[in-house]
C-alpha cells in the first residue's frame, strides 16, 4: 500500500522532480511573479533597510486582504508573537493557557518574558485548542478576581489593551491567567469564535498565533483577527514567504500604532535628533523582505486555491486507501491547507509511513514533538491532553506546495 501511495504522490508533485529523479519537498516556496521586479527595484532605490515604500505596501496589502484594520510587519513570526504578548499585559510569572501540539515558537515567544505556558487538550476535528476543554480547566482551576498588579513605569510598560480591573488567577498557583493562545494547527482554524467567547467571560486576553494560516478563514473572517492581536509568519515554508518575517493583525488603529513605534526602537520622528521615549525592539522588517512580501501576496489567494485543489485530490486517492484519514478541513471554514495531514490508525504504522516514504523519495514528516515533552517545558501544567497525544502519535505530514 505504502508503493501505491509513494507513487501517487511523486506523480502529483512531478513538477518538483528535477528528471524524475529528486526528492519531493515537504513544502518548497513559489517564485512565480514580481519577485526579482521588485527586488530590483528595492536594490535600485537603495532603501533596502528600516525604510521604504514596500513595507507600505505590504502592510497595507495583508490588511486588505485580512480585513485587519492595521498591520506591522516583524522580523519573524517569533518576535510578532513576543509583541503580542507584551501588548497584551503578559509579565513574568504569568501563566498563559496554549497547547502543547504547536510549534516551539509559540511558547518560546511567551517565555522571552517569563510568563508559563499551561498545556490544554486540542480538538481532534480541527487540532487546535479545544474550547470544550479550555472552559472545563478554567472552571475546575481559576477564579477571576480583582487584577492587583502593578502598573509600573509607563516608558517601560508595554501593555496597551484595556484593562477591566478584573483578571483570571490559577487557583492552585496563585498566578494571574494574563492570556490564551491558541494555534490554527497546519492552517485549519480552530473553533475560534468559542474561544474568544470564553476568554472575554474570563477576562483573559486571546492572542492568535495565526502563523500557519494565511488565506485560511472561520465562517468567513480571517484567522488572527479574532481578538485584540493575532501573529502570522511568513518564514520559507510558509504559505507566502518573505525570506523571513511576520505580522501583527490589530483590530484598532490605535495598538497598531503603538506596536509600530515599538518595533522600530520607539524612534520620535524628527528631522536629525536621536530621541526615544520607550523601551523598544528593532523588530521591523527591511524592505527589502518585504519586496518580496509584495509579489508573493499578488498570489495569495491564487496558492491558495491551488493547494485546495491538491488537498481535495489526496482526499480521492485516500479514500480508496485502507487504515489512513486523510485530515479535511473543520466545518465553517475554508482553511489554506498549509501542511497536509494524514492520520494513521494504528499508531505503529507512523513509523513506517515516515521511514518508507523518506527512503522512497517523498518527504514526510511527524507532528513536532510535544511542547510538555521538550526539557523547557516538562514541568508545565498540562490538562490530561488526549487527543493531543492521540494526534502526535499519528500524524504524518504529507508534501504540499504549490503546484505549478
Ligand atoms: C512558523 C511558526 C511560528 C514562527 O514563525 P517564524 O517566522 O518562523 O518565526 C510560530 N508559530 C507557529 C505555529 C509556526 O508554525
């Protein structure tokens, strides 16, 4: 069965075999465009750096297209997501409730601060945190009371949401609940309207981490717009690539502002003084990444439905294929398909997939390995997470560019 499916696959992504020969990548970025235009005329212009008319565009570009009402663009996804935490009030010794099925950026990005990840179940229909779960754990372990913490030095504070006076505490710990996190696992939203619901019930901030997920939606409105702040990434294997780099999503004009000033070392404008009036980060993205930012979102949607479309040919072929599901997008969405999954029944059969099809030219890969596995995190709190466990003993990712 394994020969059939190896066989399906290369036939699918010929494109990607040089003579018929090669290794069919797990995710090869798509150069089809504007591409060396506007990095010519990035390199001719000179501002290749900090300035220039490209980041305009871009932010302007994704903002459009996500129905954000302001855009920054960052160096990476990791340091989008770092700011998202710190607009959204996340200090030390927080605790911020994500899953343990994501990628280490996620809780490396909330680590930076020194707040404490606390592991919940995710959903096996979407793979992502699990509303279901999250509402039992809030309710068997915090309590919302008066939010005692300190404002401290305004030119060093960098919390911008607004404050209800109120916040989520761990019962068991004693620490404040500052946010939740959840991930659009592979881009497939996850049930992100109960999500919110329950983090404006318990006065938890929910910041998005949107980095997979691009061009995918949730009853028709984008992923990472469903709260305050939301991160995407736009890193190689991505969906549309700026060499390296990300996003922040912003529903207000206002925190858009504020995080702009801040990734680019809180600079006052002026004609020739050096003056800064908060602490900040030089996390902004050159222009000369974001040149390619431009080009590649010309395509978005186009690579987009052109993995759809490969996406809903796996799901023929594996149809017809014995003890494998092939993973299809949750209901109410349309999801970009980034990585394309497939979820073996019998868990030994994980590791044979992967060893068969990596000596057999198709590059596949597991689940990464779960964040309360990893020795950063092992003595986080983690809430029973079965089908968390269930999924990464299972998935196999399957290859998925774009197809030309
Ligand atoms: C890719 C990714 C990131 C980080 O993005 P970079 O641009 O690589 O820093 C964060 N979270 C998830 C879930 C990702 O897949």
């Amino acid at each position: 069965m394994y020969e059939k499916v190896i066989g399906f696959i290369r036939d699918l992504y010929s494109d990607k075999l040089k003579d018929g020969k090669g290794v069919v990548p797990l995710h090869a970025p798509c150069f089809v465009g504007n591409e060396k235009k506007y990095l010519d005329e990035c390199v001719d212009s000179t501002f290749v750096s900090s300035v220039g008319a490209f980041v305009d565009k871009f932010e302007e570009g994704i903002a459009k297209y996500t129905g954000a009402k302001r855009t920054v663009v960052c160096v990476s996804g990791t340091n989008a997501l770092h700011l998202a935490m710190l607009l959204s009030g996340v200090r030390r010794d927080d605790e911020v409730l994500t899953q343990a099925l994501t990628f280490v950026a996620t809780c490396n990005a909330l680590s930076y601060i020194g707040a404490i990840p606390v592991f919940i179940d995710v959903d096996k229909d979407t793979m992502g945190l699990s509303p279901k779960a999250l509402r039992k754990w809030l309710s068997e372990n915090a309590e919302i009371k008066e939010d005692k913490t300190n404002c401290r030095d305004a030119s060093r504070d960098f919390e911008f949401m607004p404050k209800s006076g109120l916040a989520a505490y761990n019962k068991r710990t004693g620490r404040r609940i500052k946010a939740c996190v959840p991930m659009h696992t592979f881009g497939h939203p996850v049930k992100i309207d109960e999500i919110a619901d329950i983090c404006r019930e318990w006065h938890i901030e929910l910041v998005e981490d949107a980095a997979e997920s691009i061009g995918s939606f949730y009853k028709g409105k984008h992923t990472g717009t469903f709260g305050n702040v939301g991160a995407i990434s736009f890193n190689g294997n991505k969906t549309i690539t700026t060499g390296g780099g990300g996003m922040l999503l912003f529903n207000n004009e206002e925190f858009g502002a504020f995080a702009k000033h801040i990734t680019t070392q809180a600079k006052v404008p002026h004609r020739w003084a050096f003056v800064h009036d908060h602490v900040a980060f030089n996390y902004r993205m050159p222009n000369v990444n974001a040149a390619l930012g431009c080009a590649q979102l010309e395509h978005l949607e186009e690579f987009v439905l052109n993995k759809r479309e490969t996406a809903s040919r796996y799901a023929t072929f594996f149809k017809d294929v014995p003890d494998v599901d092939f993973f299809t997008e949750p209901s109410d969405c349309r999801s970009n398909y980034w990585l394309n999954v497939l979820i073996m029944r019998d868990k030994k059969a994980q590791q044979e997939f992967l060893q068969y099809s990596n000596d057999h030219g198709v590059m596949t890969r597991p689940v990464w390995d779960l964040m309360c596995n990893l020795p950063m995190f092992k003595d986080c709190e983690i809430d029973g997470l079965a089908a968390t466990r269930w999924l990464a003993d299972r998935i196999v990712n399957l290859p998925s560019s774009v197809r030309l």
